[in-house]
C-alpha cells in the first residue's frame, strides 16, 4: 500500500514539472515580433531584427537607426547641450552621451536606461518611445535621497533632418548632424573630464 501511495505521489510530481517546462518553440510563441508602431506580425521571429535594406523602415527604431550618431546645436554650442551622441546598446548599455565642449575645459557623461547612482547622486531612466523617428524617456532625480526629487519625460524626434528635443517647461533645442572629429586630439579644449557612461571617442 505505501508503495502503491508512493508510486502516486511520484507521478503526480513528475506530471506537474512536466506541465511547468517550456520547450523553445513555447517561449517563441510567448513573443511576437513588433514593429515601430506597435504592429504584430507572429509569422515573424521575435528574436531576429528586421530593421536594414529589404524591409523598410518600419521595423526601425530610434536607437537602431541613429546609432552612433552625433548631433550639436549651433546656436548653443557652449551650452550644457551643445553636442549629444546616441548609442544602441552595443556592448555597452549607455544609449546617450553629452558633450559640453569649451576651450578651457569639457566634459563628457553617459546615460543609461534604469538606475544609476554616481558620486552618491542617483537617478533612473525609463523608456517611453522608440520608434523610427522618436525616443521618448522618463528621468527620475533621487539626488542623494531614496525619495523622488523631481522627475519629467526628455522627448527626442527627428523632423526634417533635424533632432529637435523638449523637456520640462519651455526647455527646447534643434540640433543639426554633426560631421566634426570628435577624437580627444582634435578637441580644442585644456582639460577633459570623462564622467559616467562617457561615450567620447
């Protein structure tokens, strides 16, 4: 009888871990390629990008199609923003660099999406938008607290060739694609501080 019990037991346990495992072909199921625009197509690997020649735009987004890329504002070339570099994640997960360069000192920091905390101050990043020609986030500022000091949404959009970008209140700029070497060598500059997620090159 105990045998027989046991015997029960033993199958039910093993029926259920059988119920709990997924095979590949399961978890492909679970995903399902999406375009920019929130279209489905479950004919399509998940895993795979569709984003180059042959298929368009619409499986590009933001990140994949202004990788490396650097934009600056003229008209505010000594500004906090006057050159900004985006990255997609290639083996380093800082998608956005800022470059404040001037003739006496510059800088260069990295951002990158979740939370980062540096020299005591933190922050966090959430995606919002990533679609062709949009990235929208929102950036949490804890400073040197665990309590939200303020927190608003950054919106970047390429319009007619332009990056134009707005944040909180009136804050807005339109940067143009930048050509220029931005090397450590041929910066024009006394000192140069690498921060954080320095994206330089």
């Amino acid at each position: 009888m105990k045998k027989l019990l046991f015997l029960l037991l033993f199958i039910t346990m093993f029926s259920c871990l059988e119920n709990d495992i997924k095979l590949p072909s399961q978890y492909a199921q679970e995903e399902i390629a999406t375009d920019a625009s929130g279209k489905q197509y479950p004919g399509l690997d998940p895993f795979k990008i569709y984003c180059g020649p042959g298929w368009g735009r619409k499986f590009c987004r933001f990140l994949a199609k202004y990788d490396e890329t650097t934009w600056a504002d003229a008209e505010n070339y000594y500004s906090d923003f006057s050159d900004i570099k985006f990255s997609n994640f290639s083996g380093d997960p800082y998608f956005l660099s800022f470059l404040n360069l001037d003739s006496i000192s510059s800088y260069c920091q990295g951002w990158k999406l979740g939370e980062t905390t540096y020299d005591g101050i933190k922050w966090n990043i959430e995606l919002k938008k990533d679609e062709v020609d949009a990235l929208w986030f929102k950036y949490e500022y804890y400073g040197f607290s665990e309590e939200i000091e303020y927190a608003t949404t950054y919106k970047y959009e390429v319009i007619d060739g332009l990056l134009h970008f707005s944040g909180t209140g009136d804050q807005t700029f339109i940067f143009h694609p930048s050509e220029k070497n931005y090397s450590k060598d041929s910066v024009d500059t006394g000192e140069i501080t690498l921060l954080e997620g320095c994206l330089f090159y």
